[in-house]
C-alpha cells in the first residue's frame, strides 16, 4: 500500500519456491483494474490509471491436475497525478531587455506543491507558481518549470524549448 507517482511501474516477481522456467506456464497472474501489463518469466510489471482498492492473484495449477494453489492479496493504490504546464504573458520581448511573468497552469492531485522555474541556463530561486523575471541579454531561452509534491516526491517537469525571444536593440550611428 502507498503512493504511486504518475504512470510508476509496478513490478512483482514470482517467488514461488516450485516456480521454474520449466512450469513458468502453470502459473498465471491476475492484475485487476492494471494498465500497462508485460510478462516476462517470472515478473510482471504495469501500472494504474487510478487510486482504487484492487486484488493481487497468482494461481498455480499443478500439470497433472492434483491441486490448484492461489495467493491473493489486496492492495491499495494512490495515484500521485501531477502534470507541469505553464503560460507566459510574453513570448517576445524587444528592445533587449524585459520581465517576464509565468503562472503554472499545472494540474495535480491534492497535496502541497513546490515550484522549480527555469530560464535559459537560470534556475529561478522563487518555489512560488507565479514568478516574473527579468531577461536584458537577447536570444532565445528554454524555459522550465517541475512541479513537486511536498508530501509524496512525486513530480513532473516541462520544458519548452526556444519559448521566449527577446530582440537586440535597434541602433544606427551618423557617419561624417
């Protein structure tokens, strides 16, 4: 039972002490309400879309039909859903300098969340969900943001590269 961060593998291995690569096909799992699933030999590995209570089941049926073991158990899932977005007030800046404001736009679960703003090569201090920040060299800047749960650790980043232009100022000299 715990938290699961968005789209976290899970992974159970058979460990049956009669479990061989010789009967692997007499055992057979039972993963309800699992997204993702994949099989190999003794593991399995998926994940949940959602929090739900769901039953865990491996059943092995003896080859020659003298019994059917099963071992169930029931589990409970938190699904940690974080997804990072954000906007921006500005996507060009001229004149060579200029601020910025971003706002996360981030959608999440329930929890408390920290904020890591980036711009260009600059991680931003400020852990807020709304920042402003001066730009004064021109270029192109990626920028980031990873929105993370305080509680849980779960996190989720984007980035959007060559999203902000800022344009070098506009000068001419008077020649002699």
């Amino acid at each position: 039972d715990g938290h699961l961060c968005n789209d976290q593998v899970i992974s159970l291995t058979n460990s049956s002490s009669h479990y061989s690569e010789q009967n692997a096909e007499n055992f057979e799992w039972s993963i309800e309400g699992a997204e993702n699933i994949e099989e190999n030999g003794p593991n399995i590995t998926f994940t949940y879309p959602e929090d739900g209570s769901y039953v865990w089941s491996l059943t092995y049926t003896d080859p020659i039909g003298g019994c059917i073991v099963n071992f169930d158990t029931l589990i409970n899932v938190n699904v940690d859903y974080i997804s990072a977005d954000f906007t921006v007030d500005n996507q060009t800046i001229c004149d060579s300098e200029g601020t910025i404001s971003l706002e996360s736009t981030s959608t999440f679960d329930v929890g408390t969340f920290t904020y890591s703003w980036t711009v260009g090569e600059i991680s931003i201090g400020d852990t807020n969900s709304e920042i402003t920040h001066n730009i004064s060299s021109p270029g192109t800047y990626n920028v980031g943001l990873t929105v993370t749960n305080t509680e849980t650790g779960c996190s989720s980043n984007k980035l959007e590269e060559d999203f902000i232009t800022v344009v070098g100022s506009t000068v001419f000299t008077i020649n002699d």
